[in-house]
C-alpha cells in the first residue's frame, strides 16, 4: 500500500467503521443545537436520530461552524509527530463552507515548519456522502498502491464527474439557507413540491427541477442519475445513498437503481448534523459518477 495519510472532514458522513478499517483521519465540524454545541472533537455529540428528532418535532434550528486553520494545523502537527509525511487532505466543498481555505493556509504553515512534510488540499466540491464517495475512491487508489501524487491528479482531474443529486421533503429548511424565498416554501410545502437539486460544478446547492409526491421525488433522483451517468455507467460499482432520518426512502431508491442499472453495492448512511442542519430531515441524496454534474 503507498504511504500516505487520507483525512477528510466529518461531513463526508463516512461511518467510524469504515474511517478506522481504512485509516482515514477525521476532523469534526462542531455544530449548536438550543444553546449547546456538539462535535466528535469534544466526544459531546447528539445521536443523529435525536439530533432529526429535535428538528422535526420541536422545531429546533441547529447552526454549524466551519473547523478553523489552527483546528486543522493541529490535526497534521499531530499526523507529521506519528511519522506521516505524505498528507492527502480531501475537504468539504468550498462552495458551503470556507474549511478548505483553511485547510489550505494550515497546511503551508506545517510545510514551511516541516520542510521534509508534503501536503496536497483537494476542494472536493462534495457534500455528505459525495465527499464521502471522493474519500473512497482515494482509499481504493492507495490501496491499489497509487503514490499521492498519482491520487491527487486522478481525484482533481475527476472531481466534476461526482454527481449528486438530492430532495428534501421539507422546503423551509433550504428557505433558511437562502434557497428559496419564504412564499415558495409556504406554497410549495402545501401543495406537496419536492424539488430537485444537485450541487453543482462549483460546490454549490442549485435546484434543477420540481416534482410534485414523495414518491415521484425519489424516483426523479434515479432518473437524473440515468441522464447524467453517461460512458460513466461501467465505473459505478458502488452507489453512496445518504438520507436525513428517511432510511426506507433511501432503501426504495437504492431498489430502483439495482433495478434500473444492475447495480447491487450501497453504502446507505444516515447525513450527520453539518449538513443535516440545511437540509433538514426528511432528505435523500444520491451520488455516483457521471459524465458531468
């Protein structure tokens, strides 16, 4: 196996299991629910069936923070003193969030203090188990003994091909993130509009179509993947499928894409907090590679 060190952040919605099984470090975003702040870096954290619980039946609204460059300068120093000197850094889109900027400004800190260190910071432009999707993909490349440099290349070369396409089932979470306008949430969530959106080539959430049913939602997801896979769809192995507390509706669209494409490998994982927070409960997201997003 190559000898090099992957991290990722939290919001990449990987379970522990799979994190520790493939030795990849994790950094916690931190968020606030009612007055009290949570993170993995703390060991203070709400399960995330309690943390959707709050928000849909006693209306809370969580906020999130980003990880700050000496958070991060703190993570390497600790990897560089364990004997890492090849750092891959695979970071939340800079399109929702300004940790990989900070990523990028700890990791010429430690560089310059450790001259013999090399680390690369890769925007993933993903979110949730997109980005998720990204850390297994670089897994996979060092474990078929890639160098870093040769993963790197590969990840950026590669990074628009990521394709994520989701839908929420409450439309005043992506009000309160500037989505959409207060009268569309209130209108849209009584006629039952579901929209569709898809994060785009720069990082950010952009709505691309609107449905009307829970069902015809999900579906839609596995119709955008038809339309996007494209000379993609023999390097779709694996299907990442995460959901904000909607496990059967997650479960329905990986039955529909097994059924459609032939498909049988998942990773279904529930969205953790960051992200969960604008999304809200309720959401499923569907990622793959595709021709383009």
């Amino acid at each position: 196996m190559a000898d090099f060190t992957i991290v990722t952040d939290s919001t990449a919605d990987l379970p522990v299991e799979y994190l520790e099984n493939n030795n990849v470090a994790c950094m916690n975003m931190s968020y606030t629910v009612d007055g009290e702040t949570y993170s993995g870096n703390t060991g203070k954290e709400l399960p995330w069936k309690e943390f959707y619980r709050l928000m849909r039946e006693e209306g809370k609204m969580p906020s999130t923070s980003q990880i700050n460059p000496e958070e991060i300068r703190n993570t390497f120093e600790k990897l560089v003193e364990t004997g890492s000197r090849k750092i891959l850094y695979l970071a939340f889109s800079s399109g929702l969030s300004g940790t990989c900027g900070n990523g990028q400004l700890a990791a010429q800190d430690v560089m310059e203090e450790h001259p013999d260190v090399k680390i690369i910071v890769i925007d993933s432009l993903c979110a949730s188990l997109g980005e998720g999707l990204f850390v297994y993909y670089a897994v996979r490349m060092r474990l078929a003994g890639k160098s870093m440099e040769e993963t790197a290349d590969w990840l950026k070369a590669n990074v628009r091909n990521f394709v994520h396409v989701f839908t929420v089932d409450d439309l005043h979470h992506l009000h309160r993130g500037g989505r959409v306008s207060k009268t569309t949430a209130v209108i849209g969530t009584m006629a039952g509009i579901k929209p569709i959106l898809h994060v785009d080539n720069e990082g950010h959430l952009i709505p691309v179509n609107k449905v009307r049913g829970r069902k015809k939602s999900l579906c839609a997801l596995v119709d955008y993947m038809e339309k996007h896979m494209g000379s993609r769809r023999k390097d779709n192995e694996i299907v990442f499928i995460s959901h904000g507390d909607a496990l059967q509706d997650a479960q329905f669209v990986a039955g529909q894409v097994e059924e459609r494409f032939g498909i049988k490998n998942f990773m279904i994982e529930p969205i953790g907090p960051t992200v969960g927070t604008h999304s809200g409960p309720g959401t499923v997201a569907l990622f793959f590679l595709g021709d383009a997003r």
